[in-house]
C-alpha cells in the first residue's frame, strides 16, 4: 500500500488541451465532441500537477490551499491505471475532510468483505487531527459515516482498509447515514450510484465527489465536543464518461435526524453550478472548459432525465 501526502498550495494556472471539437448536448443531457484538427479547448482552471501527479484526474475537484492536505491513498492491487483507490482532501486546521473523490467501474467490484475496525489514517500527521477520533465520536450521538463507502471498494481488502480510515469519514445521525430499514438518505443515495455503476460498460466510468460543509459557520450543524464538526449539509457531485460523452449530477442534502421511509433522491437533485455556489468547491475542473460548462449548467429536470429518476 502506498500513500501519497501533500500540502496544497495557492495556485493560479491556465491549460490548454488539444480538444477535440466543440461540445454538443444530446437529447440525454450528454455532452459530446466531435473531432476537429486544430481546435483548442482551454482549461483555465485545472489543477496543477506539480502539486501531485494525480490531482488532474478527472474526479478531483480545484483543490483549495492554505492549510489543506491532499491524501491520495493506492493499493497495488488496483484496477485503476494508476493504482488510486481514493483521494481525500484534509484541512489540518479544522481537523475535518472536506472531501472525498474516487472512480468507480467494472474493475472495482469484488467480494473482499467489510474491513472490522475504524482507525486513524497512518499518513496524517498528528497536528493535523483528533488524539483520537474514537473518543469523539463515542458518546456524541452520531455515528460514523463513510464518504466513500465499504461497499463501493471491494475489489481487495487493502482498498476496503482504506475506507475506514478517519480521514473518510464524517459524523453523520444514524437516521440520515443508515436509518432503520436502511431507509436513510445517504445509504439510498449509495445504493443508487452502485446501481448506475453496475450498468457501466467496459470503457465507462463513474467519477464521484462527496463531502459534507466544513468551511461556512451557517453550514455547520454543530461541534462535537466543541471541536469536531459536522456538517449541516452533505453534498454528491458525479461525472459519467460513457459512449454518448459526458453528463453531470449533483446531489445536495440537509443533514436532519428523521426518518424519510418514502425518499425519492430526485427531490435533491442540482445541477454542478448550484453545486459549486452551495459549497464553494469548483467541481470537475480538470474537464476542458467548453464541455464542463455545458454539462455543470443543465437544468435539473434534464439531469433527472438524463440519470433515468423518476419524480
């Protein structure tokens, strides 16, 4: 297993990539192009990857700075070109995640079972989190939340490992994380993503982003203890690369202790842009520009459509 830490700094930086073409949507609210020698897509907004030679994949949003770490756990063992099972960003002075982004496709299903136990992340330094996240959270009447959940890395048990690291999770109320009869809003948005995953073809690929707010004092529902935060909101933003091209969805959710047996997610459905104005984090920045403004920008009755909900 290999982790790879940084510090984030400021940066500023414009990109250009040979495109290929000017990006169309579809009837299916998929952003296509067509090629076109010569033409030149620019990226003004990418990340730069002097900071980390992973921060340009897809499924990073523009990292923040200041006083953020950014954790790219691997496994060697991974599906993934790259061997990146999930990527965290870490704000050391609020002891938090901010978010968690990784892929998912055809590779990444298995059986390796649930990892036992939580723990701190090895790669963390001690500054830069609780003396122990158990102790907060024991007591606290939240339970602990997996951004990117077990179920979602199978593939070995060094990549489900990973997930149970305290750097991936946040505090969640029960009703909302799990919820009698797994009727809660985050397990049922989680089953849906497994299940748009399922349907990927070979070549396909889901690319996920999901966090909760850390960063406005009007987005915090409480501290723990008087010092670990949990968010009042928790958010989803995903990305699918298929044959048609591109399409985007976001997901936003109030954090509330109540049980909604009855939950349809196309009731939380926003587009990218409302997004990115809700949390402050430019998601999917490494796409070209011309083709991130057309799929951040649909309304949500075609994003509803285009992900097959139903209202």
């Amino acid at each position: 297993m290999k982790i790879l830490k940084h510090f984030i700094l400021p940066l500023a930086i414009a990109c250009t990539f040979v495109a290929c073409g000017s990006d169309n949507n579809d009837d299916n609210g998929n952003s296509n192009s067509g090629n076109q020698i010569g033409q030149v897509s620019k990226n003004e907004n990418a990340n730069d990857p002097a900071i980390n030679r992973f921060d340009t994949r897809l499924e990073f949003p523009h990292l923040k700075g200041g006083k953020s770490l950014l954790l790219v756990h691997t496994t060697k063992d991974s599906y993934d070109k790259d061997g990146v099972n999930l990527s965290i960003e870490w704000d050391a002075s609020k002891k938090a995640q901010r978010w968690t982004c990784y892929q998912m496709h055809k590779g990444f299903g298995g059986t390796a079972g649930r990892y036992p136990d939580f723990e701190e992340d090895p790669d963390l330094p001690a500054d830069a989190r609780f003396s122990s996240s158990s102790d907060m959270f024991r007591g606290s009447g939240f339970t602990r939340g997996h951004i990117c959940p077990s179920a979602d890395r199978q593939y070995s048990r060094d990549a489900n490992h990973q997930t149970f690291y305290y750097s991936n999770i946040q505090p969640q109320y029960y009703s909302f994380n799990a919820g009698d009869g797994y009727t809660g809003a985050w397990v049922k948005m989680e089953g849906q993503l497994r299940t748009w995953s399922s349907q990927l073809g070979n070549e396909d690929t889901l690319y996920v982003c999901k966090g909760g707010t850390i960063d406005r004092e009007d987005q915090i529902l409480t501290r723990i203890k008087g010092e670990m935060i949990v968010p009042k909101y928790f958010f989803v933003a995903l990305l699918m690369k298929n044959r048609s091209g591109y399409k985007a969805l976001g997901f936003w959710f109030e954090h509330d202790n109540v049980s909604h047996p009855n939950l349809n997610l196309a009731g939380y459905v926003v587009n990218i842009d409302q997004l990115e104005q809700l949390t402050g984090i430019d998601f999917f920045c490494n796409l070209p520009d011309d083709t991130e403004n057309h799929v951040e920008g649909l309304s949500v009755d075609n994003i509803i459509r285009a992900w097959g909900l139903k209202k």
